[in-house]
C-alpha cells in the first residue's frame, strides 16, 4: 500500500508546483511596496488635514456640481438620459456625496475640539470625551453636546452641522418639480395659407374659369351674407392648440368714414318749375314730355357724385307733372384705371419706364382701387339736402395676421395693415438694349405691398418681375410685388367691372305733383314736405340690399371675401407650430439655500478648527482611540512606557501599537501582546517570577505578603487608605499619591498640566521624569535634586506617584511587626495557624526552592474550564429561579 501511495504523491506534488510562486522573494517585495505606499498614505491622512481638506472641496464640488445641473436643466423638458437615468438619480448621487464628504469632515472637526478641550486652562471632567465623541457620531449625541450650556467651544458648530444635516436630503427632495407646460414645435400639419400675388386668372377647371366670374360669385355671397364669419380663415391646426408668427398675406381692405357734415348738394330744386329751360320760358311750352336734370353732391375730397332728376307727365283722369328724385344713392365716385393714368411720370435706370397714377389720396390712402359712396337725402325749403353721406374706399393691402388656435378654437387678429404703390412699367428694345419707353401694348401695371414711390424707385423691379411674361419671380412673390398685363381685361382694372353693378344705383320717389293748374302759372300750389326722402321704387335688388346693409358692412364684406378669394387661389401655406403637453425641468432655488449655508459653515469650521490646533498646541489626533489604549500600557520590559504619552502623531502611535498588536481577552479585559506574525511574545518576566501562568488571568488585587519568621508567622498587606490617597494598581505594582481634592498641591500641579508649556519646559519635564523613573526603578543614574524634584512636581502630576509595591526583588515587603522581609502570596493563599510548625516549615521550603508563591496560591482557569464555570453558574441561576 505503501508503494502505490507514492506515486499519487508524486503526482500531487508536481500538480501542485505550477501553482507556487515562480519567486516568492519578488511577490514579498511587492507586497510589502504595495503595503509601504499604503501605510505612507494612511500616516498623511492621520497625521494631517489633507483627508479633512479634501472632504470639503469633494463636498463643495458635489454641492457646485448640483446647482450646475439645475442651472443647465432648469425651464427644459425632462432629459431623456443615457439607461434610464433620472435627473433626481443624478441629484440624489451628488447631494449623497456632498453630505457624506461634508459629514466626514465635520465629524473629525468634533472630535478634534475634544483634544482642543482638554488643551485649555481649565481642568475638564472625563466625561466631556464620550460627549464630544457621541457628538461626531450621530444627531443624538450633537444634540446632547448642542444642549449642554456647560461646554462652549466651537465644536458646537459642528453638532449644529450634524443636527442640520438631517434636513439636508429633504431639502434637496424640494429643489425638484415637473410642471406640464403647453410646448410649440413646427409641424408640416399645422398651417394656413398666405397670398403673396393677386391672381391674373381663376381657378382651372370648368366651362368658365376666368377671374371676373371668381370675383363675381364672390361679390354675391359679400351681398348676401350677414356677417363676415364665412369668409374667416380656417386654419388647419395638428393638435388643439397651434401658434403661428406673426405674417403679412396679400388681402383687400376698405376704409370707411361719415362725411354727413361735409357733403353738400348745391341748388337743388325740387319744384317742377325748376325744370324750366330756359328758366324765364314759358310754361308748359319750354318742358318737354320727359325732361331731366342733374345735380351732384360734393364731398370734401374734391369728388362729385351725380344726383338725376327728372320731370314726367302723367295722363290719369286729369294731367299731372311729376319730379322723380332718388331718395339715396350708391355711387361709384372713383376707380384706379392704369390704361388712362395721366401724364405724371417718373424715368428710373433706363432699363424700363414707371408712371404713376394721379396723385390722390382720399382717407388716408394713396390712389385706391374704388372709392364709393352712399348718399341719403332729405328735403328742406323744397331743396335736396344731404341727410347722411358714407364714403369707402377700396383698395388692395398688406395683413399682418396674428394667429393661434386654443382648445380647437381659432383666434385670428389683424395687427397691422399697409397698403402698397400702383405703378406701370413697360420694357421696349431697341437695336437690343433697353431704352425708357411709356406705357405701351407691352406694358404692366404693377403693384408693390407695404411700400411708398420712394422705396418703389430703389426696386430692382427686373429681379422681381419677368420682363418677358410680368409674371413675379420668387423674390417678387416673397416682396409682394407683381404685374399684369393692363391691356388684357383682367388684373386690378377690373375689380370696378364686376362691382360696378353693385355699388351704382338709387332709390327713386316723387317729391312734386303739379295738376291743371300748373299751366296757368308755376306750381305747385302747396309747398313741399320737409324730411328725409322714402324712396318708392329701387333701381336694383342688389343696390337696395346695399343701402340697407349700410355701405360700410358691405364694403367690408367685399373686402373679407375677395381676400379668401385670394387665398384660394394663390395660397402659399405658411407652417405654423403645434402645441403639446411637455413635462418641465422647474427648479425651487430657495430649497438650496440651507444646504449652502451648512456647506460653507462646515467649511469656516474646519479653518477654525485648524487654527485653534495650532493656536492650543493640541494633538492631532481627531477621533484616533490609539492615544487612549496606549495611555498607561505597558512596554516589552514590563514598565510604564512614557514615550508613548507624549506622541503628537498618530502614525507614530499606529507605528509602535503595530508592534505589539494589543486585544481584549475573554473574561479579563486586560492587553495582551501578540506578535504581529501571530507567534506568542513571551514577556520579560520580573525576577524571582518563573511561573507564567498569571499572565492570563491575574487581576488587581490588594497583595497579600507572609513573615515567615518564627516569631511573627503572619498574614499583612499594604495600608489602604483611599479617603486621602488615590491608587495605581496593575500586575506588578501598587502606586499612590495623595487625592487631589485633599492635597492642593497635587491639585495645582494637574492644573498646570493643563497648560501650555514651552518647548524648552517641555523637554526639560521629559528628562526629569525619565531620570526619577530610572532612578526609582533602581538603575545606575544621577537622582534629582531637591530643588529639580520640587519644580517637576509643580508641574508634571505623574511625578507625586510613589511605588508602593514594585517588581523584582521589591515585591517582598517589611513585615509591620517584625520588620523582616515579607513574602508575596497569591490571592487564594490561606494563613495557618501559628502553631502549625509543619506548614509553615513546608512554606519556608518552597520559597527556599523558588517557587512563585503568588501564582503557585493563585487560581488560574484556562478558557475550556472558564466557558464550563459559566456553564455551571448559568445552571445554578437558572434552577434558582
């Protein structure tokens, strides 16, 4: 079996060998490099304020980074991030960051006030350093140091910081809102149509498609209709809400005023002797059968409208002569004709000829299309009188629409109206060049929207017009300039042809009546009644609906209707923008105001806190616990190791608490050292010591000293006397001093302790207190003077402690009754009688061998019998219950 087990051996091991280390020397040095930069960074952060420093520019940052991030997302649409990634997510990673940096450093902040606190004159209780600390670990302790009128410093800033620091996640929770907010896009499905040209022909199709018969089914629903809402634009609006720019489109305007008390009608006589001619003829011989007249009403523009009158002869029962006379009239007073323009004209470049139509300018515009007027008269003294007078002109303009659509309701308003300038041009070639030429059978009349002869004479009317069809090339069309051919019957000239039906006509009554009598002498025989004029028979359906409607509803309705017209027939579409509802970014500003303010506070308390160290000579040490195991241990000789009290640095500490590796061990809570590879360090023993057993499990204890001397054969122990002096009790020595609150001068010395010595007093406390310990524990150095041990003890405390019992050969003490040397006995020792010759001898002969009575007398149980006694004693409990 032997045999065959060898090989799988073999076999194991050579499997193994791939797996070890190639050399094991350079992965050790790495190790300990990768170790070495480790510990350097460890003793930087410790022993300085870089870890606090930059705590605070990470906790800064991460605040400007979050004002940075609402600043750029503030007013906007929800950010559609990388992964589903939420703004919030963003904010919560960045406000975490902030106040955990922030938090870190305050923390150290607070716990270095306890070092600055024990650092100042007065003397402190104890019990401030589990203040401050709980302080720097949670809102219950800061409350508990924010509240304890008993203890000002500026460490309670930092627990203001702390409380605080429970609103800062909620607060930052506020900055956050996402209204919904109507957001505008373009859209391809949003538009209305914009007129750029007047059309020169109507739409194709159907048996007639010119533009006369367009205009003339316009003009009858502008007649009949009631209102203007039939020819409102319908935009087509994507959504239920839409904008549009503000935009001019081509359109027709009429402008109307009441000239009641301008107009006048100039001797108009109603009677028929009026219709005399010559006037002093006879009568009935100088009136014909169907005599007319004619008046006219003049307007303060300078136009005249005609008035016709005529006398007729009724053959009823008895002759009777009748004067008809309109009662109103609808007169076309005016209209723009390019054709017979008169000779006002103006050369330009060379390349064509303009000319212009008569300077006329009637309500405010420039020689209009149409001016039309509706006249109702009345009679007064047998006379025409203008009872009301309405005129309108007619004219072509340029709209500026503002247009939007709310809840699938159109808003549609004019917001500026322009009107533009008639010109005619005409190209003639000449041994091919171009020369000026006037109007002639290749001429156009043009217009130019929204602009005046100045601004027409700097056109380069060739870029805008073909010169060989007049037909507006694309930067015409967006300049709202075009021509027409004004030869050709259609164009602007013949707007007045197709309204003229419309707005000529009258309303006709009888105002005179003249009987038989009249031909003996002038009638009639009673005068006329004064009022205004009711007239009996219209001219025309069309010119009644007119006159009823009131000239300027239905100038306004032509105007409404043939700009649709316009629409219709040269739309371009303008895009308009479709709303939708659109969550935004909406950020509270005033939310972040508090976690600024304990930013910026955290930041003034870590200057402070640095300057007040510096100021106080306090320890660096911040919320390190190596200063406080390390106060009172024990060095590898068994003594107290002064050094150690006096480290500044925390390195220096870690360094030295390194090399022993101190823990807690069960049931004692006393320090053990431990080798840093794991292997047990034994310990320089005290002489005349050879059992190790103690090392585990002694505890203090008031020692116990035997005389074995005949005479005596005695139990003595130390003089304890705790209500004058105070005691240092450890393994191997029993120390005392007087209490402070009993001796003042022990008092004084701790309150000087307290202060802040110099360098040199420092140094010189140091060598002194080295010197008395040496010299104490019985080594070859010079003692102190009187006059060197009064000074240390003014100042240094320590230096009132007096060995009572020490190791080595001094743990035998003298015997109170015989003087002799005493024998140190462990704590189970028990005392024989006196006259117990054989115990007593047996004793004299184990100290004689060397036995160490105290740990040969001492209970010492190992950890399997302690976990056994709890056992038991848990047992006991329990059955007692």
């Amino acid at each position: 079996m032997t045999s065959e087990m060898k090989p799988a051996i073999a076999v194991t091991n050579a499997q193994a060998e791939p797996h070890l280390p190639a050399n094991p020397k350079q992965l050790e040095s790495a190790d300990k490099r990768r170790r070495s930069r480790w510990i350097i960074l460890r003793d930087v952060l410790y022993d300085s304020w870089y870890g606090e420093v930059a705590a605070i520019i990470f906790s800064l940052a991460c605040f400007c980074a979050i004002a940075i991030v609402l600043r750029v997302y503030d007013r906007k649409p929800i950010p559609s991030l990388p992964r589903g990634v939420t703004l919030n997510a963003i904010i919560s990673v960045l406000a975490t960051g902030s106040k955990s940096a922030l938090l870190f450093s305050v923390a150290s902040n607070i716990s270095q006030w306890k070092w600055i606190w024990y650092r100042q004159q007065k003397l402190r209780k104890l019990a401030d350093l589990q203040v401050f600390e709980d302080a720097s670990r949670g809102p219950l302790g800061a409350a508990q140091l924010l509240f304890d009128t008993t203890r000002t410093s500026l460490g309670l800033i930092g627990a203001s910081i702390v409380l605080l620091a429970l609103a800062y996640d909620p607060f930052v929770q506020q900055l956050l809102t996402y209204p919904v907010q109507e957001v505008y896009t373009p859209s391809n499905f949003t538009w209305t149509r914009q007129a750029q040209i007047y059309p020169a022909t109507g739409p194709p199709g159907g048996a007639d498609s010119g533009l006369q018969q367009s205009l003339s089914l316009s003009l009858q629903s502008a007649l009949w209709s009631n209102s203007t809402t039939p020819y409102q634009r319908t935009p087509v609006c994507a959504s239920t809400n839409c904008t549009w720019t503000v935009f001019p489109s081509l359109g027709f305007c009429s402008k109307c005023a009441d000239d009641s008390s301008t107009a006048t009608v100039s001797n108009c006589s109603l009677t028929v002797d009026s219709f005399k001619n010559p006037p002093n003829g006879s009568w009935p011989g100088d009136i014909g059968p169907d005599a007319n007249k004619t008046c006219h009403v003049d307007f303060a523009s300078g136009l005249k409208a005609p008035i016709q009158l005529s006398l007729e002869e009724q053959i009823t029962e008895t002759a009777e002569w009748r004067v008809f006379a309109p009662a109103y009239i609808v007169s076309d007073l005016w209209h723009y004709d390019p054709v017979i323009m008169g000779p006002e004209e103006n050369t330009f470049s060379g390349d064509y000829d303009t000319v212009y139509a008569p300077n006329k300018t009637i309500l405010g515009i420039r020689d209009p299309l149409m001016v039309v007027a509706d006249t109702t008269f009345k009679v007064k003294n047998s006379k025409m009188e203008v009872a009301q007078a309405t005129m309108c002109t007619f004219d072509l303009c340029l709209r500026e629409y503002d247009m939007s659509v709310a809840n699938g309701v159109a808003s549609i308003s004019t917001s500026k109206i322009t009107y533009g300038t008639k010109f005619n041009i005409s190209f003639a070639y000449h041994g091919g060049s171009v020369v000026p030429a006037q109007l002639a059978s290749d001429g156009y009349s043009c217009w130019a929207g929204g602009k005046d002869p100045a601004q027409v004479a700097e056109l380069d009317v060739l870029s805008l017009v073909n010169a060989s069809s007049g037909l507006a090339t694309e930067k015409g069309r967006k300049e709202f300039v075009f021509c027409y051919d004004a030869f050709m019957g259609g164009g602007l000239q013949s707007l007045p042809t197709v309204l003229s039906p419309y707005i000529t006509g009258n309303g006709t009554t009888y105002e005179s009546v003249c009987g038989n009598e009249c031909m003996e002498g002038p009638g009639p025989a009673s005068p006329l009644t004064d009022g205004v004029m009711i007239p009996d028979i219209d001219s025309s359906d069309a010119t009644a609906r007119v006159h009823s409607m009131g000239l300027a509803t239905f100038m306004e309705n032509v105007a409404e209707s043939l700009t649709k017209l316009v629409l219709d027939l040269d739309g371009n579409k303008i895009i308009g923008n479709s709303g939708s509802q659109v969550a935004f970014v909406h950020v509270r500003w005033l939310w972040l105001i508090m976690p600024g303010i304990l930013e910026l506070t955290g930041l003034v308390l870590l200057v402070l806190t640095i300057q007040s160290s510096k100021k106080r000579d306090a320890p660096l040490w911040k919320s390190s616990i190596f200063p406080l195991l390390f106060h009172g241990l024990e060095s590898g000789s068994g003594v107290a190791d002064e050094k150690i009290g006096r480290m500044q640095d925390v390195a220096e500490i870690m360094k030295k608490f390194e090399e022993t590796h101190p823990h807690l061990l069960k049931g004692d809570f006393l320090t053990q050292s431990v080798h840093p590879d794991g292997a047990q360090t034994a310990e320089i023993m005290p002489s005349g010591r050879t059992n190790l057993r103690f090392k585990s499990c002694e505890t203090p204890y008031r020692p116990k000293f035997i005389c074995l001397k005949p005479q005596c054969r005695r139990l003595f122990k130390p003089f304890f006397d705790p209500d004058h002096f105070e005691y240092r009790i450890d393994r191997y020595e029993w120390s005392f001093r007087p209490r402070p609150d009993v001796d003042p001068a022990v008092k004084a010395a701790k309150w000087m302790s307290g202060s802040r010595f110099s360098e040199d007093d420092r140094r010189k406390i140091r060598e002194l207190g080295e010197r008395c310990y040496h010299f104490r524990q019985g080594h070859a150095v010079e003692p102190l003077s009187e006059e060197d041990i009064a000074w240390l003890k003014e100042r240094d405390p320590e230096a009132w402690w007096t060995p009572l019992i020490r190791i080595g050969d001094d743990h035998q003490k003298r015997c109170p009754s015989c003087a002799g040397k005493g024998v140190r006995v462990g704590s189970n020792f028990q005392v024989p009688g006196r006259k117990n010759t054989k115990a007593w001898k047996e004793f004299e002969k184990m100290v004689d061998e060397g036995v160490d009575m105290q740990a040969e007398f001492e209970f010492c149980p190992s950890n399997e019998m302690w976990e056994e006694m709890a056992k038991e004693a848990e047992r006991v409990r329990s059955k007692g219950r």
